[in-house]
C-alpha cells in the first residue's frame, strides 16, 4: 500500500532539484494555514505539505539527500520531511495537527536539536481516552498515546492537562490559552462589526454524522447511536413549534454529501426532509458556524469542539452521550449533560434550560473551565508573542 501511494504521489508532484528556501519559521501540514492566520501576518515562513494527497511538489538535493540517508531508518516521508527541516534551517515548526503521528515522531527525533516544535490544540481530544481503550481491548496494535510527543503545547485548558498527566501522555510544557478557531472568529467578529440577534434560533443541533465507529470497534449499532439525539431534537422541536436550525459540519462537496447520507439512512424520510429544510451551508471563511452558536439560545451536540465554544461564549448547551462509552461523556457536568435520556426526561430538561436566565443556567453547571477565554488577549495573541520571542533569538 506504501509503495502504490509513492508511485501515485510521483506521477503528480513536481521536482525541484534545488534546497528549499531557508526559513527560520515552518508550518507543518499546509491545512493548518488557515488557522494561523492571525499568526503569521507579517512573517515568513516555509509550508510543508503532510499528506499524500497535497503534496505537490518535492524538493532533491545534496543536502535533502544526506539528510535523508542520515534517518533512513525511518519511514521514507518522516525522513524526507526531516530532511526538509533540517536543510531550510528551521528553528520554529508550527502546526495545528496536535494529534498527528508524523509530527510527534520527527518532534522526538529532532527534541535536542533547538528546533522549537508547537502544536496548537484544534479539536476536543477525547481520542486521548479513546486510544487507551482501544489498546487495552486488543483492538489496535500500538497505543498511540505512547507516540505522542509535544514539546510546547497550546491547549483549551486544565481539562488536556489533567487528561495528558493521567494517560502518561509526553508533553513538555502546557499553554492553557483556549481555542485559536475561536479567538479567530472573535476577531473576525470585532473587525467585521457583526451583529449578533441573541436567541434568534431557539435550538441548533451540531452535525455529528460518523460511520466508522461500528468498523473502529468490531461492533454494531454505535454509529447509529449518534442518529438518535437528532431524532429526539426534531421531535422535541416539531412539538413545541420553535425555531430550530442545523449546523452542517462539512462544506459543500464531497464530504457533505457523505456527511448528509449519513443523516438519510438512520432518519426517517419526515425526520430527514425536516433537517433539510433547517440545514445551513458552512462557509468556514465567514465563521457561519461560530456565528450560527453565537445567535442560539441553546445548542445540543454529543462531542463536537463547539458545544465548548458556546460555553466559552456564555451560552447554554445540552451534551447527550447515548452510546456506552464513558469517553465520550462531556467533561462539564450538571445541567448541561445528559447520559441516554429518555424522550420525556430529555423533553423536560431543554424545556427548563431554554427558560432559564443565564446566571441561573451556569450555576447549574459544575465549575469547569473547558476553554479558557481572555478579553485582552486572545489565543493568536499568545502565539505571537511567543513566536516572537523565538524568532528573535535564532
């Protein structure tokens, strides 16, 4: 399978016989550019392309070379992008893949050679727990938690800590500085001057389509569990007559569509014409679906990164776990977590949360802080003054 996608990714890439531009700072995995955007204006830097699929060019020379056969005993892309590394002098490699293989090896490889090496935290991490059991049900080879090796850490909050420490997980230092996605869209909100209508949704569900886990698990049924928290929304939403809006997770293309098949077999054909009607198209430039929480008066959701997005933002949710993981529970307990509710119990619940006042609704909340959030300094702030720093003395 290693040796097809070499040939494959051959045949499209282009060669450049030279060394590839030098440059103090790299972005590791050229998805993660988006995400800095507000990290680095007014910097230079060298994108090195991750995946398989976007690769597009590759770069040969004496020194590639060398480099290459320095680590040959590694696999034949972590050696090539070391050898990228090592030959354009980088002294900061930056990704938003926090939970990415390739990038924990080379950091471990590379950790004594005053390469500074940052992830940034881009999603809840409850694969932290997952891997564990995974590995101590037999079900995968390796736990991939032991690969796990970040030297400067930007993260939510205590929760990765806390989660990291227990697992044994290798992090060297932790910067709880919350979500960059989010401080990204609070920027994007303040210089745009976007007015937000509080509660002009009454309730938004996150799309949390998954079709794998049936597979990842040797067992059936656990994808469809996800199907039934959107069943019990539209249920709950047709009966008390309220404004209700789907959040999509995909933009449109390929994706989406395997998103919404999804959604179309485990529905009924009212249930799925309903989630249609009130679907809204994501356009991740415009941070429809940060704006989309923002103007909700509650939004349910079993696991997405934005149900902690909300409360960050001082809005209510509703965590529904139907599925017999414990992993899968959210962190923060109390009012704003249910564990396989019946229909009456989850009926009486949003009713009471949607009538309650804010203050009132957090104090039903336990005190868990999942994304720590700063009015005068966002996530993309820290970053830059710690770029700043390194940089400065390279």
């Amino acid at each position: 399978m290693k040796l097809i996608k070499l040939l494959n990714l051959i045949r499209k890439v282009k060669f450049f016989f030279s060394d590839p531009k030098k440059n103090n700072l790299l972005i590791f995995d050229n998805t993660s550019i988006k995400d800095f955007e507000n990290v680095l204006k007014n910097k230079k830097y060298f994108v090195l392309k991750t995946r398989y699929e976007q690769m597009t060019e590759i770069f040969i020379s004496l020194k590639i070379i060398f480099y290459m056969i320095k680590y040959i005993n590694r696999n034949i892309f972590i050696s090539y992008f070391i050898a990228v590394i090592k030959t354009t002098n980088t002294k900061v490699v930056l990704t938003t893949v926090d939970n990415c293989y390739r990038f924990h090896k080379i950091a471990k490889i590379l950790i004594n050679d005053n390469i500074n090496f940052i992830a940034v935290q881009n999603a809840a991490r409850y694969d932290f727990k997952k891997n564990d059991l995974l590995f101590s049900r037999n079900l995968t080879k390796f736990n991939p938690n032991d690969q796990f090796l970040v030297p400067n850490y930007y993260c939510f909050g205590d929760e990765e800590e806390k989660d990291c420490r227990r697992l044994n997980i290798n992090v060297t230092k932790f910067y709880k500085h919350g979500s960059l996605r989010l401080s990204n869209y609070l920027e994007y909100f303040k210089k745009n001057k976007i007015s937000i209508e509080k509660n002009y949704y009454d309730i938004s569900i996150l799309s949390e389509a998954n079709t794998a886990l049936d597979a990842l698990w040797s067992q059936e049924g656990i994808n469809e569990k996800f199907s039934i928290l959107p069943k019990l929304i539209i249920k709950y939403c047709i009966k008390h007559k309220l404004k209700f809006l789907f959040i999509t997770k995909r933009e449109v293309g390929g994706y989406q569509t395997q998103e919404m098949n999804f959604y179309k077999k485990y529905l009924s054909i009212n249930e799925y014409d309903y989630l249609l009607k009130n679907a809204m198209q994501v356009d991740k430039k415009n941070f429809t679906s940060y704006q989309a929480i923002h103007r909700s008066n509650l939004v349910v959701g079993s696991i997405s990164t934005m149900l902690r997005d909300k409360l960050a933002l001082q809005g209510k949710i509703l965590a529904c776990n139907f599925t017999d993981f414990e992993f899968y529970d959210f962190p923060q307990k109390g009012i704003c977590f249910m564990k396989k509710p019946s229909y009456e119990e989850f009926e009486e619940r949003v009713s009471n949360i949607l009538k309650m006042k804010i203050d009132e609704y957090f104090a039903r909340c336990d005190n868990t802080r999942l994304i720590n959030i700063n009015s005068s300094m966002l996530t993309f702030d820290y970053i830059n003054d710690h770029l700043d720093k390194l940089l400065k003395t390279t």
